[in-house]
C-alpha cells in the first residue's frame, strides 16, 4: 500500500475527505521526523514505538574497488512493533 491508498481507506472509513485525511498524515510524518531529530521517542500504546538508535563505527569494503574503508558512527531511525500490532500480523 503506498500513500495515497492509505490516505483513500482512511478517507472512506472516517468520513474525512481525502484533503483533510492527508494534512492529517502530512502533519503525522512531520511531528515524528521533528521529534526523532531532536532525539525523542514517539510511542503509539499497542501500535509501536519510533525511535533513534546509534550504529556504532565499523569497518567496511567499497564494493567497486575493495578497499577496506571506515564506516562513521551515525544515528538511525528504528520502530518497534506494539504488542497490538504483533498480534494482527500473526
């Protein structure tokens, strides 16, 4: 499902027209990309959990030349599934 099919079932299920439904999940990404920029945690209770967490340094190989290369420490968006979650996709 991309985008704009989610935006068209959330539409028909709310009521909400398709312009409200995607300010709403426009505004969504937005507030969680700010909050894990600045190192917060966003937690949906039963949904899941959007967060930060460091990769450390390590080393690694250019695929085009073999050289061996340094790979940078750098902080990585993660999610974590809420329990509610897990359950429907059994």
């Amino acid at each position: 499902m991309n985008k704009q099919e989610l935006i068209d079932r959330i539409s028909k299920k709310s009521g909400m027209t398709k312009k409200d439904v995607e300010a709403v999940l426009n505004g969504f990404v937005d507030e969680v990309t700010g909050a894990l920029g600045s190192g917060e945690r966003v937690q949906l209770i039963g949904f899941g959990t959007f967060e930060t967490r460091k990769r450390s340094s390590r080393s690694g190989r250019n695929p085009q030349t073999g050289q061996t290369i340094t790979i940078p420490e750098s902080n990585v968006p993660a999610f974590k599934a809420g329990s509610k979650l897990k359950e429907a996709v059994k």
